[in-house]
C-alpha cells in the first residue's frame, strides 16, 4: 500500500479543515512520539525474542 503525494495532499487538507492551522503541529507532535514510542516497543521485544533464541542455542 503505497500512498502518493496526492493522497497525502488530500490528507493534509481535510485534517486542516477539520482541525485548523493552530491545533496540526500540536496533533504532529502527538503523532510522532506515539510513532516513536511504539517502535522503541517493538524493537524492545524483538531483542527480547533474541536474546531467549541466543540463551537456547
């Protein structure tokens, strides 16, 4: 699924309309740290799972 610059555009718009100007960076940064934080998540466990396959051989 790859979204193009026109469906980003799209997306860009109606969460302007929807939200306004003042609130997007503010709905950016929330955006991006809840990415951020589900990926240190993520990888956490894939060390995990490493590390117990290491412990195992």
């Amino acid at each position: 699924m790859n979204i193009g610059f026109g469906e980003i555009a799209l997306i860009v718009f109606f969460a302007l309309l929807i939200f306004g100007p003042e609130k997007l960076p503010e709905l950016g940064k929330a955006a991006g740290k809840a990415l951020r934080e589900f990926k240190k998540a993520t990888n956490g466990i894939i060390d995990d799972e490493e590390q117990k396959t290491q412990k195992h051989d």
